[in-house]
C-alpha cells in the first residue's frame, strides 16, 4: 500500500504529542498513529529495578519490532501494537490492531535516532520547546497521567532524562525538514493539516 510516514520527534514535554494528537482529532480513522512509547522492550526485572532504568536510551526501545510493523503496514497489513503501561514502568499483555492507512504518524522522542527509521520517513517534524517548559510539563503529566511521584519523576529527570536529551535527542533536531517551537504552533499544523489532506483526498 501506498502511504506516507511523518516521523514527530523532540523532547519529553515537547508538545510532539499534542501536535499528533491534534492531527489524528482533525483525521480521525483515515490516519494511523505509532507511539514509540508502545514499543518500549518487555522487561523482566522487578518493579523496584524497572523504576531505577534508563528509558530515555535508544537502547530501551525495541525500534525492531517498529520498523517491522511499519514495513507490514506498508504492504497493507493490519498489525498488533504493543500497549505499553507506564504505571507499571513495563509493557502490558494488551495489543491493539493498527490498521494500514495513507497517512501514518510515527511520534517519540528517539524516533529520528536510528537512520533505518529515520530513513522511512518521508516527513520529519521536530517539536522543540524551552527546557524549563519542558520539565514542568513532564512532572504535570507523569503525576496526574501516569501515577507518578513528583520525586520520583524529578529524580529520573535529572539522572536520565536531561543528559540523554542532549546525547540523543537535541543532536537530531538538525536532521528535521521542519522545526517547529510548540505544539500549538497554529501555523505549523495548518501547514502540515493540509498536506495530509492533499495526501488522503486527491485523485492520485
């Protein structure tokens, strides 16, 4: 099947998931949307040790199993997503069906980071925004979201999450077609809205 991929990449707090977000209320079911997030590995370690691990490394992610399932996609195949529970830092036992569209969004922090994934993209947009935003948004999210403890969320902030922003997130920004600074950029959705609408309604 004939699609195009938009990879959505930047920061945690970024505002790359409310632009997603934004872009598949406007679409509804005539687009898809991955989270790399889903695709976090199946861990076996105990709780105490899942919440002591780096998430933020590329390594945490199975981008494999990504890349397959948008190769599937692709070839008009409905896939099985893996949810991921953030509660319990681990991948649930839940799937949900995918099916193939003309239009798939592609959003995560790491998700410009390996080029076979990068390579399939054929729109990269980067979400940047101010790091002090960009935390403040990330402890609102993970404690009122995600279950978390406002220490606990600090601490990871500080002990992963910023320095692997700067190893492995920022140093893609560059590697975007476009840059945009929030996720609320009216201008940039109303751009990227109508390309898509271009893209699933034209005659071609």
């Amino acid at each position: 099947m004939k699609c195009v991929i938009i990879g959505i990449a930047g920061g945690t707090g970024s505002g790359k998931s409310t632009f997603s977000n934004r872009l598949k209320a406007a679409f509804k079911d005539d687009i898809a949307v991955l989270y790399h997030d889903n695709y976090y590995k199946n861990q076996d370690e105990t709780f105490t040790n899942r919440k002591k691990m780096n998430y933020d490394h590329p390594d945490a992610f199975d981008t494999e199993l990504l890349i397959s399932h948008l190769q599937k996609l692709r070839e008009g195949e409905t896939i099985e997503c893996p949810v991921y529970d953030y509660s319990e830092y681990n991948r649930s036992d839940q799937v949900v069906l995918v099916e193939p569209k003309k239009v798939i969004l592609v959003e995560g922090i790491l998700v410009f980071a390996d080029s076979r994934l990068r390579d399939m993209f054929d729109i990269k947009i980067f979400v940047e925004a101010d790091a002090d935003e960009r935390i403040l948004r990330r402890v609102i999210r993970d404690v009122k979201e995600r279950g978390r403890d406002i220490e606990g969320v600090v601490e990871q902030y500080l002990t992963t999450v910023k320095p692997m922003h700067y190893l492995y997130v920022e140093p893609t920004k560059p590697l975007a077609d476009i840059i945009i600074n929030s996720g609320m950029n009216e201008v940039a959705f109303q751009l990227v809205k109508n390309n898509i609408e271009k893209i699933l309604y034209s005659n071609c």
